[in-house]
C-alpha cells in the first residue's frame, strides 16, 4: 500500500493546520473554564448563594465576553439575578 499521500506538503500542512485550530480551541475554552471558576470564587467570597442551575450556566458558558461581562457585574451585585440581569442602563444585553 502507498502511503507517501500522506507524507507530501500539503498533507502535512494540512494536519499542522488542524492541530493548531485543535490548540485554540482548547486554549479559548480552558480560558473560559477558568474565568467561570473565578466568578464562581468571587460569588462564594461575596457570600452570595449559587445554586446547582446557575453553577451549571456558569460553568457551561464557553463564550470568555459574558463570563467577563458576569464578572464584572458579579462584583457589586446582591444576588445571581443580578449577576444574569440584562443591563438595561446600558442598552441590549451583550
């Protein structure tokens, strides 16, 4: 069987390609995993109570804009609601 398909340029562009995106990926994801710990710390810090579905949201939020924008908002709010709450001062939630 020939196998030297697999070893021109381009084959192996195309898997440097691949794992490169691979790596993104992970990198952005774990980012996200990671702000949602810190919002989860900072909650717990704050003494305001989580419960298992707004730790589920947090946790299974993979885009890092939100889990920012929760972040923040975390910071001064009195309860998840607050935290989750569209900002309505500043237009449409992002």
């Amino acid at each position: 069987m020939d196998l030297s398909l697999f070893q021109s340029e381009t084959a192996q562009k195309l898997r440097a390609e691949g794992r490169a995106e691979g790596r993104a990926e992970g990198q952005a994801q774990g980012q996200a995993q990671g702000q949602g710990r810190g919002l989860l710390i900072l909650l717990g810090h704050r003494g305001i109570e989580v419960s298992e579905a707004d730790r589920e949201r947090i946790v299974g939020c993979g885009d890092p804009e939100v889990l920012t924008l929760w972040f923040e908002r975390a910071l001064t709010a009195a309860s998840t609601a607050e935290v989750f709450a569209a900002d309505r001062a500043a237009g449409p939630a992002r």
